[in-house]
C-alpha cells in the first residue's frame, strides 16, 4: 500500500495530474492503452469529463507523461543504490539487480511496461542514458574495451529488457537474477571474476517505489519544470 506521507503536498494543479495519472495506471491493470478512454479516467479520478483537458489534449500525451514519469520514478530508486561506491562492473550490476527485484515484488510495473501496449522503450529510454555513461566509465578505468560504445549499449539494452520481460513472465525465477545479472556482464566483455563479485555483491537494495506512480512522490531533483 502506497505511504501517503511519502507524497508531497504540491500545489492544486500537481495534485489533479498526479490524479489522473494515478487513475490511468488503475485502470492499465486491466486494460490497455488502445482501451483507455477520457470519460474512464475522469470517472475514476472523481474529475469532471473536460477538466482532462486542462492537463492533456489527449491519451497519447498523457501516456507520454507516464512514460515519462515511470523513467524518474526509475531514476529515483537507482539514486538510491550508492553507485559511486560500486565495485568494477557494479554500478550496471546493481542497477539491473534493482530493477528486476522491482518488477518482481511489484508486478504492476512490468505489466505498464510489457502487457498494455505501450512502446518498448517504455522501458529502455532513460535506462539506455544511465548505460552509456555507467560503460564509459567502465571503458575509461580500462577494465574492458569495446569496439564501439553505442553498440555496446545497444547489445546491453537489448540484454536487459529481454531479461526483464522474461522475469515478468515468470520464464525466469527470482532467484535467477543476480545470475543471469553476471551473464550480462560478460556478455559486455567484463572479467569473470569481476561480473560474478558485481552480480553477486552483498547488497541492501531499497524498497520498490509506490504503485500507482506520482509526480509528487518523487524529490523535486526528478521532476521536470512544470511539475514543481
């Protein structure tokens, strides 16, 4: 259950979009996003129909601003993980670690991302940043090389959504995570050794963010201008 002293107070406006993307997301449990109508998601929300429209011209852009939101809200949980202090490798471990313990204890996640419909990059748009710069840095300590970083990170997206569709599917068990994390790694050219200490890490992981997701439940450092 979501903790409400977690939410910041926001002004009136943040608080009706947060709305309506909280009702949005309730209603994605069960159906998907070509099914998601206006009428629906004020009903829910306890808004009247044309108030919708002070705050999206349509579905799209509303589902552009979830996508947007579940990228911070992703964000916000790998700040969490202390990755400056990571060993070789550990910085991509940790934050693949994180994100499928996410999808399993809160599977709401992986069904946003995988069963409603949205596009893939759903998942991939903010995850392929943090990669790129996460591989330079690995690149630049001298640990590995890579012929072409981009492909790299393209190899390693890849690896990762496939990874995580396949433990929301339930393909995978929990338990495989940080052993299929160590595959990634040396997928990436990383040492044995190295991978199987960065998967295996002893690590207290934070809890799962809140479903539904909400702008206001995020640090102000995570939502973009017009939220504050």
């Amino acid at each position: 259950m979501e903790n409400e002293t977690e939410i910041r107070e926001g002004t009136k406006r943040e608080r009706t979009r947060d709305r309506l993307l909280a009702s949005a997301q309730t209603l994605l449990l069960e159906k998907t996003a070509a099914g998601l109508g206006i009428r629906q998601i004020t009903s829910h929300s306890g808004l009247v129909h044309t108030s919708f429209y002070n705050y999206y011209p349509d579905i799209p852009a509303l589902l552009s601003d979830l996508s947007a939101l579940y990228g911070a809200t992703h964000l916000a949980a790998i700040a969490g993980l202390d990755l400056d202090n990571a060993p070789p490798g550990g910085r991509l471990a940790r934050i693949t670690r994180l994100t499928m313990r996410i999808l399993t204890q809160k599977p709401e996640f992986g069904r946003l991302v995988f069963d409603v419909g949205l596009p893939v990059d759903f998942l991939e748009s903010r995850l392929r940043l943090q990669l790129k710069s996460d591989l330079a840095r690995v690149v630049e300590s001298g640990l590995y090389k890579v012929a072409d970083i981009d492909v790299a990170v393209s190899v390693a997206a890849g690896s990762f959504t496939g990874l995580a569709l396949d433990i929301h599917r339930g393909l995978l068990s929990p338990d495989k995570i940080d052993i299929a994390t160590a595959q990634i790694l040396l997928n990436l050219g990383i040492a044995p050794a190295l991978a199987e200490v960065a998967a295996h890490e002893p690590f207290v992981f934070p809890p799962p963010p809140a479903f539904p997701m909400r702008w206001l439940a995020l640090p102000a450092m995570f939502r973009p201008g017009d939220h504050h």
